[in-house]
C-alpha cells in the first residue's frame, strides 16, 4: 500500500467504532418503538414486575425510556 494510500483511507478502527455506534443507536430506536406499545397503567405495572426480576443493569435501557416518557 503506497503512503497516499494510507494517509488518506479513514483509520478502521473509527470506521468500527462508528458502526458500533449506528448499531446501538438502530437498537435503542427499536426498543422505544417497541416500548411505546405499552402506554396503559396496567402495561406499566406488568413491565415494571417484569423489570423488578431482573438486575438493574438489565432494565437500564428499558427504565430510563420509560422515565424520560413520564
């Protein structure tokens, strides 16, 4: 590979870093979309059973999309 080469190609590992990124970024809409289905207080209370079994770290995502829409 010639050095012009080089010194213009993008560095790959921001190249990845930035698909990890639009990939988190394509999940998190996903999982609001499908959150917003749950819009009565009795969906809201079975979630939140749902959530209480499971440890913090796996409900992070799903409990500060439902704070933010409170």
């Amino acid at each position: 590979m010639s050095s012009a080469t080089t010194l213009f190609s993008p560095p790959w590992n921001v190249i990845r870093q930035v698909r990890g990124i639009l990939a988190e970024r394509t999940e998190q809409r996903a999982l609001e979309l499908e959150l917003a289905d749950y819009t009565s207080e009795k969906d809201l209370v079975e979630l939140s059973a749902i959530l209480d079994r499971h440890s913090e770290a796996e409900g992070e995502d799903i409990r500060r999309i439902l704070g933010a829409r409170m």
